[in-house]
C-alpha cells in the first residue's frame, strides 16, 4: 500500500507562530507512519515557505520552496531544482493567514486537497466580528457587543459603551487569536490602552459584556452529521483577570484543564448542541474547536470557533477526543481522511458551464 503524503504546514506570519510550531510538532510526532509519510513545510515569520526536515523552529534552515503554479505538475519546488509534491496538506497554522481563509484559498486554487474547514468557514470563523453576526442571525446565544473601525476610533466613547454593555468589558482585536490584543476594562482609566492596544494589531475591534462564568470548549469533529465531544473546562487561576497569552502558554501553572467538565446533563447537552450549531453556521469542516461561557444562571454563550485549535500538549482539542477514546494518532489519521473523502466528493461539482456565450 502506497503512503499518503501528509503536508505539515507550519509556523507562518502570524502571532501566534510559535504555538503553531508546537502543535505540528506533535502532529509529526503522532502521526500514524503505517499511513503516512509526512513534508514538513515550514513558513518563516515573514512569510517564506522552506521544505524542513523535521518540524523544526529554526525555520530558515530549511530549503527555500517556489510554487508552481500548476495543478496538474509537482506544485513545490526546492532551491535545488528538487521538485516535490504532496497528497494532502495540513495546515497546522493558527491565525493570520494561516486560519482565516488565505493559505486554505492558495491551496484550493492549487487543487491540493487539505485537512480542515476552506475559504469562507475559515474567514468567517476568523472574524470575530462576522462569527458573532452569523451565530445571533442562527439564534445561537452570543454575548452583547460593540464594533469599531479605525477610522471611527475618536470617536469611541466609554460612557456610551459602559451604559450598553455595562463595566467591566473586554475588548479585542476583531481577527486574531492567543488573547493577543484582548484586555478586560474595568474602568474608564483602562480605556485607551486597551483600545490602542487591539487597533495596533487590527483595522477593527469588538468590545463585548464581560460574562463572569465558566470556560467551556467543545470539539467538533467530521461533516455529515459532525459529531462532538464532551465538554471540557479551562480553570483559569483567579490570579489572572481572563485567559490571558501568558496563562494560555507561558505559565505552566495558571489553569487546570478537566475533561469532561463538571456539568449537569441539561447544560452539556445544550453545550454540544450548540457547539454543532455554531460549527455547521460557520460553516466549519472536519474539525474545530467551540468555545463557550457557561454563567451561574445556566446561560450559555458561543465566544468562538477555532478552525485550526492547538495541538500542543496543554490543548483541549486532543484531550476532548482521548477522552471519547480517539487517541492522537487515530484523530490525525481521521482528520486527514476526512480532508481526502471532502476533496473526492467535491470532485461532482462541475467547474464548467457548456453554453453559447462567445469569447
Ligand atoms: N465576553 C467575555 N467575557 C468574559 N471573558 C472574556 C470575554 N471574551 C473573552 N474573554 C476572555 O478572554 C479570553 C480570550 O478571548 P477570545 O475571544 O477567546 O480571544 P482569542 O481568540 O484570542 O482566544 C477568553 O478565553 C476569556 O478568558
Ligand atoms: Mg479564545
């Protein structure tokens, strides 16, 4: 039996690169080699594509890559002349270009089948801002909020965003990830930071009520129909005000993770029913991961979808599956599966149109 040839992307121009290498990391690590062969492809923080060896953060070291913009050749190309081609591709990217529809767009046009949701599910679930619009227009419960684009900053007010969403808030940048460009407000004094803080990274931000509750995620995984975990909980140490970057992935000690999360039968129910909610109105495809607030009412609200979640070895995604047991290496080999099934039944869409138009 031929090997299907797994293309890790990894890394990329984005903020959260580093998370990125760690998670295909893992990817590599884990994958079935009874399957698979891997092609590690690494894409430098500014944006060069190199064959690497391994998964490697040393980016750089690895052979330059050209594409040839040509489905039906070998599509990637060394420095060297080595031509190379792969069967599938993973993009183990979060983030910038890498989440939002960009890279997913290039491999499309390329005709390369690849793990994971396309073009528009990627750029709408990136959006913070489209994502929330989508989720309250489907009747999926979302928190109140604000939006502003850079060129309305001045005129931005924070009596008039404290009388709607009440103090304290939290405002974002609208399209990023990792909690960069995320800070809580809790008075007037906090303001400007923050704003300044999520326009230096984005053309718009959000600002929402801030939900004193639980941190809930969900793993959604497949299409027809998609099927997701039982919940899980991040408990994120009081000492933090939210769930910061550096409680994400800097400090070792500041959450405790517990899957499946503590949860009556109604409540986890409701959970999973609207984590495939969210998933399918996103438009979202073989996996993703939802994430919640569940409040001491009872009341759940989506705070997003992650089309790409982390692989590192503190993610929720592949904790979430080990315990329905699928352990990592059966969830890689199901995720690539099912980006190959995708690409063959897109295969009965007709590209062309037979008509008498002249041109
Ligand atoms: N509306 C909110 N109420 C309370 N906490 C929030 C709210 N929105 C975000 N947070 C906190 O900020 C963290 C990061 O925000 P999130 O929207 O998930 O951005 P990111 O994509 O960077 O993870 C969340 O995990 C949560 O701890
Ligand atoms: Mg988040």
């Amino acid at each position: 039996m031929t090997k299907t040839k797994v293309g890790i992307l990894y890394g990329g121009r984005s903020v959260e690169h580093g998370v990125s290498v760690n998670s295909a990391r893992n990817i590599e690590m884990y994958i079935d080699r009874d399957k698979f062969d891997t092609q590690c492809i690494g894409i430098s923080r500014s944006g060069i594509w190199y064959a690497t060896e391994r998964v490697d953060k040393n980016i750089e070291s690895g052979r330059k890559l050209k594409l040839q913009m040509d489905p039906t050749k070998p599509v990637f190309e060394d420095e060297d002349g080595n031509q190379m081609t792969i069967d599938v591709a993973f993009p183990v990217l979060h983030g910038t270009d890498g989440e939002d529809g960009s890279i997913q767009g290039l491999l499309k046009a390329l005709d390369i089948p690849m793990v994971g949701t396309g073009v528009l599910g990627s750029s709408v679930s990136m959006s913070k801002l489209v994502a929330k619009q989508l989720m309250q227009q489907a009747g999926i419960p979302v928190t109140k909020f604000l939006f502003y684009r850079h060129d309305e900053k001045d005129k931005i007010n924070f009596d008039h965003v404290a009388r709607e969403l009440g103090v304290p808030f939290m405002v974002k940048a609208a399209n990023l990830g990792s909690s960069v460009g995320v800070s809580k407000v809790k008075g007037k004094e906090d303001f400007q930071a923050a704003l300044d803080d999520s326009f230096k990274y984005d053309s718009c931000v959000l600002i929402e009520e801030f939900v004193t509750g639980r941190e809930i995620e969900c793993a959604v995984l497949g299409n027809n129909p998609p099927l997701a975990s039982l919940p899980g909980e991040i408990k994120v140490n009081p000492t933090y005000e939210f769930y910061t970057f550096d409680a994400k992935y800097v400090d070792g000690e500041a959450v405790k993770i517990e899957v499946p999360a503590e949860l009556d039968e109604s409540s986890r129910e409701s959970i999973r029913d609207i984590s495939i909610k969210a998933y399918q109105q996103l438009q979202c495809e073989d996996f993703a991961r939802v994430d919640l607030f569940l409040d001491k009412n009872g009341n759940i609200y989506v705070n997003e979808i992650n089309t790409i979640p982390g692989f590192t070895n503190s993610s929720m995604y592949p904790m979430m599956w080990k315990e329905r047991g699928v352990s990592f290496t059966e969830l890689i080999t199901k995720l690539v599966e099912l980006g190959k099934e995708r690409f063959e039944a897109a295969k009965r869409i007709e590209k062309d149109f037979q008509s008498s138009l002249k041109f």
